[in-house]
C-alpha cells in the first residue's frame, strides 16, 4: 500500500493561508474508478482512497506510516517568498506623494 504525504497548498481564490499548516497522508489509488452506466456517476471498490490523515509535522505523518507498515513518499511544499512593499497598502493613500495619482 503507497502513500504519499504533503502539506495543501494555499487556495488561489483567497490571500491567506488557512489550512495550509498541517501535513496530510492520503493513500494511493489502487483500483482504477468506473462509471455506472444507468447512473453516470463514479465508483470504485478502492476504500482507502477515502481515508486523509492529518499531522501537525511531517515527523508525526512519517512516524505512523512505519508504524502501520506504509509505505510512504514524502513531497516537500514549494514555498513562495512573501511579496511585501515598503509602505504596504496604506502607501496608495499616502498624501505625501511626488506626483499626481488618479485611478
């Protein structure tokens, strides 16, 4: 049984990084999904691809995968350096400015 193990990446439609803390082990697919012909929808007889496991550290996810025997593959997160300008948000207010600002 495969697993690998990640930390979620922030959601692109908001600016924080809620959720973005934790390290999740989610098992590998092992059977493929079908379709239900009457139906249409989507199944599998896969059970542990239902299974997300969250750990605080990544020592704690790798910990419980040798515990219980899973083997496991460990993706780093790419983080990005913080984009931060000298006067933030205030500076498109200041009233200090050079030249003239219109929108």
């Amino acid at each position: 049984m495969l697993a690998r193990i990640y930390q979620p990446s922030r959601n692109a439609m908001q600016s924080g990084v809620g959720k973005t803390r934790q390290w999740v082990l989610e098992f590998a697919p092992s059977a493929a999904r079908t379709v239900d012909p009457l139906m249409g929808w989507t199944s599998s007889t896969d059970m542990d691809s239902q299974v997300r496991l969250k750990f605080d550290s990544v020592e704690a996810a790798v910990e419980y995968a040798k515990h219980h025997g899973i083997d496991v593959q460990v993706t780093k997160p790419h983080k990005r350096k913080p984009v931060i300008r000298q006067g933030g948000y205030g500076e498109n207010f200041a009233t200090n400015r050079r030249g003239s600002w219109t929108h």
